[in-house]
C-alpha cells in the first residue's frame, strides 16, 4: 500500500487544500486497487521502462523496489512530496497542465488548470507526477509522440483517469 502526503503546499488556500486532499484520496483508491494492479500489470509494452517487466514496474511504483521483501509489505509506503500552485506564463501552453522537478519532491500545477480540473482529474494528473516520477522514479522525453505516450508516466496517467470516476465516495461532487 501507498499513501501520498503533501510536507509543504504552497499557494493552496483552504477550498483548493479540501480538493488537493480529495484528489489525493481518490488516487492512494485507485493505486491501491486490484483493478489498478492487474492495468499494470497487463500492459504489453512500456517505453522508458529501465527493462523491467510490468510486475516489477507495478512493484515499483507501489512499493518503491522492483522486487520488495514479503515481510515489508505489510507496511504502508508513504511518498512525501512539496506541492505548488502557479501562476501560467503567457506563453505557455494550455496542454501543460504541470510538472515535476526532477531529482526533488517539488511538484507544480498551473493555476488555471488546478481550478478547472475536478478531483477525479486532478488525481490522475497527481498520479502522472507523484506516482510515475516520483513514487516510481520513471521519465518519459520531452517531446510529444508515441514514445512518451507509451512511457509509464503517461500510461498509468490514462489508466488512473479511466479508474478515478469509481473511486470518488459517494456523496461527493465531482465539479470543479
């Protein structure tokens, strides 16, 4: 099990801090879930997988090693990261929607797109950068293409994004 938690928000005021603590609730659902495991799992073909299979890239990400120890999975994993909220340059494209510094646990997300995502969405945005990079230490090229898509930050991105809507609890909103 993995449980992620924010050391240091900043720019996140009270309403924003109540979704930013939703989000991360629906994602530590998903990537916790069986539904979650087998996606990874059964996926045929990762790029930028430092050669590790599927189970191992699952391990990874969950538990921090491709191949954890039997007596430590029983202790959660905590991934603790810095999470801010900023302003968009003018000349910076909307399809961006944040990112993460590598090599840190600095985790950016533009304003505007914060604002307009739901928690669902938020969460598999947070899943790209908390899970993919830094929970699981993977990267992905710059440039937009086949191969970036078919990274595992991205793929597990759009696997968290099909499985968010069934974790939101009910009697949530789901607006923005």
């Amino acid at each position: 099990m993995v449980r992620f938690q924010v050391k240091r928000p900043v720019n996140v005021d009270e309403a924003r801090g109540a979704k930013l603590m939703e989000a991360l609730g629906i994602l530590e659902r998903v990537v916790n879930s069986e539904a979650f495991r087998n996606r990874v799992i059964a996926h045929p073909a990762y790029t930028w997988d430092e050669g590790l299979s599927s189970e191992q890239i699952y391990n990874r990400l969950i538990w921090g090693t491709p191949s954890p120890t039997p007596g430590g999975l029983g202790v959660p994993r905590i991934v603790f990261f810095d999470y801010e909220l900023v302003p968009r340059p003018w000349y910076k494209s909307e399809r961006v929607i944040g990112w993460r510094i590598a090599n840190t646990n600095d985790i950016f997300t533009y304003l505007d797109s914060f604002d307009d995502m739901t928690p669902a969405e938020l969460a598999s945005h947070l899943g790209h950068e908390i899970v993919g990079h830094l929970a699981g230490e993977f990267g992905h090229p710059e440039k937009a293409g086949d191969v970036r898509d078919r990274s595992v930050p991205y793929v597990i991105d759009g696997f968290i994004e099909e499985l968010a809507p069934q974790f939101v609890k009910p009697g949530r909103s789901e607006a923005a």
